[in-house]
C-alpha cells in the first residue's frame, strides 16, 4: 500500500476541509496547508473527511501519529 497522501481520496478530502475551515489550522489558527489524521492511518484511520482536520505543515508534523480526539466546536462550526 502507498502513502495515505497520495491517494485521490485524500486529495479530494484535503481541498474540501481546507475550504471549510478557511485555510486555519485546527491547532494553531496559522495557515493550514494540510489535512491532519485525527485517528492516523498507522492505527487504523481512513482518509475520509470525517477524520481530517485541517493543519499547517508544522503542526501536522509534530504531532505526528499521535491520535487526537476531536474537539466538540470543530464539528458545530465546520459543519462535519
């Protein structure tokens, strides 16, 4: 199996939660220019939007596969 980023899903879901977030990172209200794994692929996770959270580079990074659980006013204000 490739890379999860290289899918086409992942790059169809990436556009769609960068778009709905306005290009903010979930952690650190920067530019996001990624989509994060709330649940990382290593462990199980999928590239659908409801497991994808918008990031900068930088916080994608350090965070790495570490599972985050996802924050309740994300989902009311991005509508996921």
């Amino acid at each position: 199996m490739g890379r999860p980023y290289d899918t086409a899903e992942y790059r169809r879901n990436r556009k769609i939660v960068l778009e709905q977030s306005n290009y903010i990172c979930h952690y650190c209200t920067g530019p996001a220019t990624t989509a994060d794994h709330i649940q990382p692929v290593s462990q199980g996770g999928t590239n659908e939007i409801s497991n994808l959270l918008p990031a900068c580079h930088n916080c994608n990074s350090t965070r790495q596969d570490r599972e985050r659980v996802r924050l309740r006013y994300f989902n009311r204000r991005y509508g996921l």
